[in-house]
C-alpha cells in the first residue's frame, strides 16, 4: 500500500502573522517556519498504520519554496520512506486552486492508493483542499475525521457533525482529511535523523508535472483592497460603586449586545 501524506510548512502558530501590504501575501519571514501541527498528525496516523504493516510505503509530500526543505525533511526523519517537495518561482502567491491543481497533478506522477491531509493549514485555514483534490483526482473523499480506521483496500472513520457523528468509508484510491482530534504525531529521533539523509527526496517542478501557469500565480485570483489590522484599543472599565449593573445593563444595550 502507498500512502501519501500532504505536508506544509506554515508560520510559527504562536507567532505573529503578518501580511505585505504591497503583495497581500503572507510574509512568512516575519516569524519562525515549522511544519503545521495537523500535517504532522496527518503522518502520525499513515506511520502508525506502517508500524503494523511492513508492505506500507509511507510518502511525505510539500508544494513550498526551497527554503522549506528542511521542514519536508522533518517528515523524513518522523519516519516516511520518501519526499516530494514541489518547487517552483511560479508557484510564488498561489492561490487554492492553483495549489490544488499543482497538488492533485503531483499525486498522479508519484502514485497512492491513499492520501492523507489535515481539515485546513493553521496559515490560510481554507479547509477547502482536501475536497478539491479529490474532484480533481476523480475519488472518494473522507474529511474531517476524528478516527480512522485504515484497511487493506479500504479507510473508514467517523465525522463529527452538528447533530451527532457519521461513519463513513472510501474504497482505495481515496483522499482523507482528519482533525486536531487525531493523536499528537512522534517526535524525531537520532536515528530517524541519521536515516533521513539518506532517504529518497525529490524535486519537482511545474514543467515536471505539466502544469501551466503564468507568473506571479496570484493574479488567478484578483485582490480588491487590502489594509493592515488596526491596533487593539483599550476596552471599558466598570467599576462598581453599587450601580455596576445597570452600568453593565447600558453598555450591552449601546453596543447592542443585549
């Protein structure tokens, strides 16, 4: 069984995130780079499964600029057997369905009998790439699971819905997406870190994978305005001098709250 697991590196989530007010993309020099927490649970739930089944061959794959290349290795030394990182000058502001298309176009030239991917990335938080892989992929899709149960031809798991859960499954060739609510992935060792250099990693362009796009890839989506957060104004302060509640009553009705 291949399984193929979608990795991305993402701003610091504790850091600060910031936008350059001239491109309107992230600037992710601002703050440190690391490999998103749910892409890193998405690989704990595909090693896992390898843990158990010898025959599994466990790919990481990452569509970022070169200098993510030691956050796609990370994955390496968590423990998949290979990367395919998909570089290009191109891809610089691609928006969803340009990464989608790049992303989908990288599966079919790699292979899988399963992917695996996080509900959204903690950077953009779309929360719409899983299902438009799997469109462009033509299977079944399987998101936002809160368990998975991985099978020899199959993968099954539970939803959590507003009135309750479903259980659902897909038959292989499929695309999953899972949730925060799936364990916390496996740190590195020294092993897996030793072995992670010498482990296949791959580059692949847009001409590699046959995808068209004219620079800067942004332009398929038109930005109309953009302007920076204001700064966080002090809030008001009631004090009780034995008419706070009515105070409090006022303020909920002002800013109609009430």
């Amino acid at each position: 069984m291949k399984i193929v697991v979608l990795v991305k590196e993402v701003p610091d989530t504790y850091g600060d995130r910031k936008l350059s007010l001239e491109t309107g993309i992230a600037d992710r020099a601002a703050g440190e780079a690391v490999l998103d927490e749910i892409g890193e649970r998405s690989l704990e739930v595909a090693l896992s499964y390898a843990d158990a089944h010898a025959d599994t061959e466990v790919v990481v794959l990452s569509m970022a600029p070169e200098s993510a290349t030691a956050s796609v290795r990370k994955g390496l030394a968590m423990g998949a057997g290979s990367a395919v990182h998909v570089v290009d000058e191109g891809l610089l502001g691609a928006d969803l369905g340009l990464t989608a298309e790049v992303l989908a176009a990288a599966l079919k030239h790699v292979g899988f009998d399963l992917v695996i991917t996080g509900n959204q990335s903690t950077d953009g938080s779309g929360g719409v790439l899983p299902a438009m892989l799997a469109e462009l992929l033509d299977v079944p899709a399987a998101l936002n699971l809160v368990s998975v149960q991985i099978a020899e031809g199959s993968v099954s798991g539970v939803r959590a819905t507003d009135a309750g859960t479903a259980e659902v499954s897909a038959e292989f060739p499929a695309v999953i997406s899972i949730t925060e609510a799936l364990p916390d992935a496996r740190f590195p060792n020294f092993k897996g870190i030793v072995a992670a250099k010498k482990r296949p990693f791959d580059t692949l362009s847009l001409a590699d994978l046959g995808v068209e796009t004219e620079p800067p890839a942004a332009s398929r989506s038109i930005m109309i305005a953009l302007s920076e957060k204001p700064p966080r104004q002090a809030g008001v302060k009631i004090v009780d001098e034995g008419d706070g509640g009515r105070k409090l009553a006022e303020f909920l009705i002002q800013n109609r709250l009430a």
